[in-house]
C-alpha cells in the first residue's frame, strides 16, 4: 500500500557499530520516496521518543532500521500514543539477532526487507506487556527472559570481537561457568497456581531470541498467547551436554527438565532478585531488586508492514 509520511528510524550503533555501509546502501531507496524522512538515534531510549513524535506527528509508517533493541524502543515509543494514532510499522534487521524480524519472515538482506516493508501489507502483531511490583511497564514485541538468558544478555554485551550468534554462544559459555544459580518462583495464571526452582523462564511472542535459541518454536506473534518456556533445575554438564543443541534445534519441549505453556495473562513471584531482559534489554540487571512481576499479551496492538 502506499504510504503518505514515512520515518525511518536508524541506529548507528546496532550490531556494535557495523551498520553504517548497510544503511548507506539503503538510501537509494529511501530517495524514491519523497515524503520519507531519515533520523538517526544518538542515544539509549531516543528511538521510544523519535517513534511516539513521529506517531503524534501523523506518519503512516515507522520503520525501525537496527536490531532488536531498536525495534524494542520503536515499539514502546508507538504503544505510548492512543491505539488510532498508532502507524504501521516495519523492520530493516542490521542487528545482531535480529529475532522479531524472523518470527516476521523479513528478508535479512537490509535492501530487500526495506522494500518489501514499503511494499507490504500491515498485518496486526501481538504485543506483550510486563510490570513490576513497583508499577513499572514496558512492552515487548518478541521476549522476556528472566534468569539464564537475561544473564547470556548482559555477558554479550562483552563480548566485542565476535558478532552474530557467535556473540551469544559465546556469552551462554561464560553464564554457565559463572552464573548457574536457581531461583524459586511462584507462578499464577488465571487457572493454576505452582512453585518450581528454575534456572531460566523465558516469555515468548516470537519464536527465538540469541539470534538462534529456537525457545517457541510454534509460537506466533497473532494467535492472541504468550508462550512460556521453563528450564528447570540441573546440572552444569546436563545444561551444556544435553540441553544447549535441543534449543538451538527448538526440540527441547521433550526434555524432562523443559516444561512448556501458553498464557495470556501470569504473575510471578521468586525468592530472590531477578535478572530480566526484554527483547534484549536490561529490564532488571545486577544489582537490581526486582521479586514480582506480571506479564499480559495485547492481541493485534500494533500493525507491521512484511
């Protein structure tokens, strides 16, 4: 369909600083299409509020050019406007997991996603919401996850040399040697109420995340759930021996120690702090004193162009 007022949202810093000969190549493009304005974000948190003036401003259509922390702020930035002032959005993935971007089926060269998302029809997409204790939200658009992966999220962040999924193999090696440390969580959902010790709980709207961990591998962004995936309790050498390939290949549901459920609404409670990322962000790192939280899926909040 064509778009009347379109803002492309770039971040210079996606896939640790790489991105610049990628979204140089994309200009020609852009240029085609005369009511396309390009902005660049100059810090963390300034894609949200380049996403919410664009909103208020009218556009059509904000595209998030980066990886899935931009696309992350674009969505929290869009979701800050009324629901009929929201535009369709799109993704130009040039970040290190680009995770969304897949469960979207968006081609990961840049030039082909970008015409494809000006050229494509706004489909309605699911978005999840998370709360604290203290009130605090945000959304999510692929995945929270709380402990291990959270932990994988914050060692990636040095891991400098590497990029791609080799960044997160190599940040999951050092969370297993370093932080294999349990939590017990308290879990309620409209119909079910339990306590399990557990080494990661992830909450899933996409399919992946770490650019290859298959968690949902039949999860869809549409279908109106959240997917959650828990990694009980082991081992060290049962994590790395017997579980790591499972998820990569997204056949970890039969594992013994992996348990699987769709919610539309949970609240959780654990006996320490947690670690959480959403969508690749520190929502709680080190430090931090985060015990309760509450997740809910918004069926079709948003519209994306693929």
């Amino acid at each position: 369909m064509p778009y009347q007022k379109i803002r492309l949202i770039y971040n210079p810093v996606a896939n640790q600083g790489r991105t610049l000969p990628v979204a140089s190549s994309l200009c020609p493009i852009v240029e085609q299409h005369e009511h396309a304005v390009w902005v660049e974000t100059g810090c963390p948190g300034h894609a949200a509020e380049l996403a919410q003036a664009a909103a208020e401003e009218g556009c059509d259509l904000v595209i998030a050019i980066g990886g899935d922390g931009t696309v992350h702020e674009v969505v929290n930035g869009l979701m800050r406007v009324p629901v009929e002032k929201r535009p369709t959005f799109g993704i130009i993935p040039i970040g290190t997991g680009n995770d969304f971007a897949f469960s979207l089926n968006t081609p990961a060269n840049p030039e082909n996603a970008l015409c494809k998302v000006l050229a494509g029809t706004p489909h309605p997409v699911d978005i999840g919401r998370i709360e604290d204790g203290s009130g605090r939200t945000e959304y999510f658009s692929n995945a929270v996850g709380i402990g291990f992966d959270a932990i994988v999220v914050i060692h990636s962040r040095n891991v400098p040399v590497l990029k791609g999924f080799a960044v997160y193999f190599i940040a999951v090696l050092r969370t297993l040697i370093f932080n294999h440390h349990p939590f017990t969580l308290k879990m309620q959902t409209a119909d079910t109420m339990e306590e399990r010790s557990l080494l990661m709980l992830a909450i899933c709207n996409g399919q992946r995340e770490g650019g290859g961990f298959n968690l949902a591998p039949e999860g869809r962004n549409d279908d109106g759930w959240l997917d959650t995936v828990a990694l009980h309790r082991v081992t060290r050498s049962k994590l790395l021996l017997r579980t790591l390939v499972p998820f990569l290949k997204g056949t970890h549901q039969s594992l013994p120690h992996v348990s699987m459920n769709k919610i539309r609404k949970l609240s959780i409670q654990s006996d320490r702090p947690l670690i959480i990322h959403t969508d690749g962000e520190i929502y709680a790192g080190f430090g931090t004193n985060v015990h309760q939280l509450k997740f809910e899926i918004l069926p079709g909040a948003l519209y994306a162009s693929y």
